[in-house]
C-alpha cells in the first residue's frame, strides 16, 4: 500500500466516491504522493520511454518543422517556443540543437516550458542549461506572443472521467473503497451535456471518456495563435473518438492495475483528437496523422541514414530499431498521431496533408 493509497482512502470514508479525474489527478500531482511530483520517470531505467528519449531524431525533425512554421509567417522577431509537460526536456534540448542554425531563430525564441512538477522543473533546468528558459503553471500563463509550441505526450497525462452508456443517460465510473482497497462502482444514470454529441455515435454498455482540461488548454493555445499567430503540433496515443476503457497504469514498462498502486505508477488514458480539433477550431486544424507518416513526410529516413554512416556494431543496431520504434505501425508508427493548430489562410507546419 503506498501513502497515497491510504490518503484516498480516508478521503473516500469521509466524503463519498470521488470520479476517476480525481483520482488521477491525486495519483500523478499530489504535492507530495504524486507519480510526477517525486520522480523522474522516463527512460530504460524508468518506468516508459518516450519518442524523444528514443532517438534524437523526433526532436530535430519537430524543432525543423516549427522553424519552417515561423519562416513561413514572416519571422516573428520576437515569439515564444514553448513545450507543454517536457519531461526531462530532451525535446526542447534537441529542438533548440536542430534550430541552432536557423538564421535569427534563436534570437527571437523564449522558451517557456509548462510544467507542474518541481521536481522535474529542476531536471529541464538541467538539461538545457545554459540556454535560458522560463516556466509557467498552465497554458494560459503562456505569454501574449506568437506561439510555436509542441506537446508530446502530455495530453495522455491530463485526468479523464469515465462513463457507460444507460439509455439516454450516463452512469460515471466512481472511485469507492470498503475501507481497505479501492474499487470502482457505477454512478446513478444521468444525462451528461458534454456528451451529447455521442449519443448519436455509441450504444448501450458503450463506454466513453471525456478530458476536462483538454478543451481550456487547448482553447488557450489557439486563442494565441489566433490573435498573434504561431502554430502547435500535438502528439500523443489515441484516436479521433474516445471509445472503450483506455484507463492504463504503467510501472517498469509492465502493465498494472491502475488502482493497485495510486501514486508509484503512472496513469494515462488515450487522447481524443476529436476533442481537441473541437475545442481548437477557432483556427485552421490539420488532419489527424499517424506519427509513421508524420516523421516519414519530415524526412526521418534521410536523417536516419546520415546518422547510420558512421556507426557499427550495437550502435547501429539500436539506431535502427529507433527508427523502427517510433515509424513502423506495429510500434509508435501507428497508435501515435500528431494533429496541428495553426492561423487560417497560413500554410500547416510541413508533415501535414492539406
Ligand atoms: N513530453 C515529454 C514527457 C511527457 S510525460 C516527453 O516526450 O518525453 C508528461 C509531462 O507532463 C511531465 O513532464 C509531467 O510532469 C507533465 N504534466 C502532467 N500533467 C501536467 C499538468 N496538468 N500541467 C503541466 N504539466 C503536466
């Protein structure tokens, strides 16, 4: 049992079944419990990699893109270069390499990172020093500036609330407890405005999932870009319509209960790309595009040659199978989408299909 474990439990027996929003919301942030707020979680040595701790090459054709991005509208003298949840900011480290050369680029850039945690505050800080960078809370902190921003796999870490489909109505996934382990329990049906629109789409025993702080975070990046101009690019898993339990816990690459372990494992659901083109849609959306073709149309398999040359042996090896991991559709290539937000009547970032 891990203190978090005991934290909720409390607060269950006092207060009622809590939604699996805040569940998760406990489980990944609690100030001092949270899966983000005491650790670094990423790596071989961690509990999962992600696409920029696999090969340098997802940050240096992303960093590209944007520079394109902010070529293609006239070269804002001054703008932000922001990440949403940068992890160890391997990301940003590689975007701000691969830009190095851009004319002016980095002259004009601030780069501002939104992240909750302070522990992995102090990790970013880290790895892009000396580079100066700022950090906010949340995106609507992000400065009123032309906005060239990328969030990989930070959408997946944002709460869900669960529900099943009863009739005309929704019956909520409710965390509960008998005191000692926690488990889930169906709600009274109930209508739920915000899903209206699925009723249309799924049937009885359906199973939904709805992000609350999708839309706002979302709705801020595009306001930004809508006023001041700039372009987002998001990546993560997921798919167009959330449908089923996508609710995962992870501990050491290995799959585990997510309610066995609150606050040692990290939690994550699919993203609704749906959603987020919804709540984006006072700019221009990209088609939804699998990460494959994304970083196939970026050019990753020249890139991955010129970095071949040299190597031999394992190195070699492994450079190959990070090539694989993050195109081939039976790895990242397919489950992985990126979808892009950027002004109306401006071309998309490159790797986008108009
Ligand atoms: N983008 C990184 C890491 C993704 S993990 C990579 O590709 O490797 C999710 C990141 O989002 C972590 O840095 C986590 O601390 C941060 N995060 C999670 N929820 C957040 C929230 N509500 N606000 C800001 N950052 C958050």
């Amino acid at each position: 049992m891990t203190p978090l474990h005991d934290l909720l439990v409390r607060r269950i027996t006092t207060g009622g079944p809590i939604t699996i929003a805040d569940y998760m919301g406990e489980c990944l942030l609690h100030p001092e419990h949270g899966y983000y707020s005491t650790r670094d979680p990423f790596g071989t040595g961690g509990d999962f990699i992600t696409a920029p701790e696999i090969s340098q090459m997802f940050g240096e054709l992303l960093g590209l893109a944007l520079a394109q991005c902010w070529l293609d509208q006239g070269q804002p003298e001054t703008f932000t270069l922001a990440e949403l949840g940068p992890g160890r900011a391997t990301l940003m480290a590689d975007i701000l390499r691969a830009t190095q050369k851009v004319p002016g680029f980095h002259d004009a850039a601030n780069v501002v990172l939104v992240e909750a945690s302070d522990h992995l505050r102090k990790v970013q800080r880290q790895t892009l020093s000396p580079h100066p960078a700022t950090w906010v809370d949340s995106a609507a902190d992000l400065p009123d500036a032309p906005l060239f921003l990328v969030a990989n796999e930070f959408f997946d870490a944002l709460p869900i609330r669960q529900f099943t489909r009863d009739g005309q109505g929704w019956r909520e996934h409710l965390v509960t407890t008998d005191g000692q382990a926690l488990s889930l329990k169906l709600g009274a049906p109930l209508p739920i405005g915000a899903l209206d629109h699925r009723l249309g789409d799924t049937t009885q025993g359906d199973i939904v999932e709805l992000c609350p702080m999708a839309g706002g975070i979302t709705g801020a990046l595009t306001s930004r870009i809508k006023a001041k101009g700039g372009a987002a690019i998001v990546i993560d898993y997921g798919n167009w319509r959330s449908l089923g339990d996508t609710l995962q816990a992870v501990k050491d690459h290995k799959p585990q209960d997510p309610f066995a372990n609150p606050g040692d494992a990290d939690l994550t659901a699919h993203v609704d790309f749906g959603e987020l083109a919804q709540a984006g849609r006072d700019v221009a959306v990209t088609p939804m595009t699998p990460q494959g073709v994304f970083l196939e149309r970026l050019g990753i398999t020249a890139r991955a040659q010129q970095l071949a040359a040299p190597l031999t042996g394992d190195a070699l090896q492994n450079h190959i199978a990070a090539h694989r991991r993050l195109t081939h559709p039976d790895e990242m290539g397919s489950l992985f989408k990126a979808i892009a937000f950027h002004p109306r009547g401006r071309p998309a970032p490159p790797g986008f299909d108009q």
